[in-house]
C-alpha cells in the first residue's frame, strides 16, 4: 500500500501541491485526474521519489520513497516524455535497466517481444513516437517491479496497441497484485481501467473514490410530470443542473440515486428515467463546483 499524507510541494513561492492525502490500496489500478497545471505530474514525481517534499510523506510499506534505493527499485515511473540513452537500442537499453533492477525478467522481455514485434536492435532515437512508447512499456513490464507509475501512457498509441497493453497491464494486476499508478487527459481510457480515481485542482484533492462510489453519486435523472415539477425536488436534491426541455427535466444530481428515485416516483411523474454519466462528465461538474469555468455542453 502506498500513503500519502499531508504532502505539500512547493516551486519557490507557488504552492504546487498542498495538504495531499491519498491511499492507493496494493494490487489496485488508480487514476490521477485534474485540470492542466493542478499538479498531477509533479505528484507523480513526488510520490515516485523523484521530488522531496517540502511537508508531509509519501510511503510505501511504512518506508519513506525520497532517498531509499531499496524502495525505488520497487517502482518506476514511465514520464510524458521518457528519457533513452541516445545511441542505445532497444537490448541495450534493456541490458541498462537490468543493471539497476535486481526484479528484472529475461522471460518477460522476451515473452513481449512477440507482442511488441519491434527489432530490438533497432536504435530508440529512430523510432517514432508510437514505437518508443510501445519501447518503454515493454521495457518498464520486464522489471518486475511491485509499482509501475504511468503519465499519459497511452499517448501515440493506436487503438488496437492502447487495448493489447491495457490487457497486459490488467494481467499484471490480476497475476501479481501490480499497483498502478496513472495520469491521462483520456477520461474515457481510464474509465474502463482505474477502480479508483482522485481528482485534483489547484495543487488539492477535491475527490478521492472508488471509481464505482463515485459514477453512483453523481448522475442525471430526466422526468415529466402532467403539471408543474414538484417544489420539494428542487429543496430536497442536491442538483448540480437543471435544465426544462418542454414537460422534460432534466436534473444532474449528488446524492443516493434510490432516495432520489423514491422522492421522484411519490409524485407519480409520467416518465422518469435515470442515466449513469461518463467519468468525463463526472470530471467537469466536480470541478465546475470546485470554481473551474465550465460550459454547459453535457445536455
């Protein structure tokens, strides 16, 4: 289990991340939303010892991750931008990363390779940038390590590569109780792969849960009635939205979708219906209420 706990990090006087609390269960797939500039890259690197804090800890295991050789052998993190030797090929960079990683497997090397299918002996440098991401995942899965840390991992893969590594990833977890660690803009990528999720603004989390809890707590709810919409539903819901559309409502609502479903139905209503939202719409109320402008561009 990794913790992190009132972590704060600062770039001179700029709070970059400030009072950070996080729980990221082993064997877990958790993702890291928020808006450009909220600090999601540098608490990847903070929580991947990259980065000191300035307050607070970030541990795995009860072992403090800045400075502590054993427990970053355990981890790695796969950047934006990953950096390679410049004249390196692919084996030589593998022959690299295996020098430093005592967890590193030769059969998973090349057991990849045939899912890859990239020359190893090909310089990286004249790789495209699809390839040198396929490159580093292959090489970052080979190490073993108990932590693989990914930012925008995805990013110039083709749609058919993005499905093959996300299932090797998820085999990884189910097999040897990987955790995972990822930050992409790609909301729906990550819909479909995280079970947990934390979202972050200005350098704070505004939300932290699993995935399942948080698409249950906020959803949108369309009804009719034969007259006027009821005063008690716009005094008793939490609604985030609301738009009329003729006889139909439509409301973006937080809270416990039976209580809301029962208050609805007491008034008979002629139509009713009841449509979980997309991470990606999740994303946009949650920081429309934490102050970030947004439009009105869901219904």
């Amino acid at each position: 289990m990794i913790k992190v706990e009132g972590l704060y990090k600062n770039y001179g006087d700029f709070e970059a991340l400030k009072d950070i609390n996080l729980t990221i269960p082993k064997g877990s797939v958790y993702g890291i939303i928020g808006s450009n500039g909220a600090g999601k890259t540098t608490l990847l690197k903070t929580i991947s010892g990259i980065y000191k804090p300035d307050k607070g800890f970030a541990k795995i295991e009860d072992e403090d991750i800045y400075e502590n050789v054993h427990v970053k052998k355990r981890m790695f993190f796969v950047l934006d931008d990953p950096y390679y030797y410049h004249n390196y090929s692919i084996k030589e960079m593998a022959s690299f990363y295996k020098s430093i990683y005592e967890s590193y497997s030769d059969e998973k090397y090349e057991n990849l390779k045939d899912v890859f299918k990239i020359d190893e002996n090909k310089k990286i440098k004249n790789l495209s940038k699809g390839m040198k991401r396929q490159v580093i995942i292959w090489l970052a899965l080979s190490l073993n390590t108990d932590v693989l840390i990914l930012d925008e991992p995805l990013d110039g893969l083709d749609a058919v590569m993005r499905q093959k590594v996300k299932k090797i990833i998820f085999e990884e977890v189910l097999e040897r109780q990987l955790t995972v660690i990822i930050s992409s803009h790609n909301l729906r990528e990550l819909e479909d792969f995280c079970d947990h999720i934390a979202i972050i603004h200005s350098g704070s989390v505004i939300k932290e849960k699993d995935i399942d809890e948080l698409k249950n707590n906020i959803f949108k709810i369309q009804f009719a009635f034969s007259g006027d919409v009821p005063k008690e539903l716009t005094e008793k819901l939490d609604i985030l939205y609301y738009k009329q559309s003729g006889k139909v409502t439509t409301f973006i609502v937080k809270g416990d979708r039976k209580k809301a479903e029962d208050l609805i139905l007491k008034y008979e209503p002629i139509l009713l219906d009841i449509i979980p939202l997309s991470l990606e719409e999740i994303f946009i109320h949650e920081m429309g209420e934490a102050g970030y402008e947004k439009e009105n561009i869901l219904l």
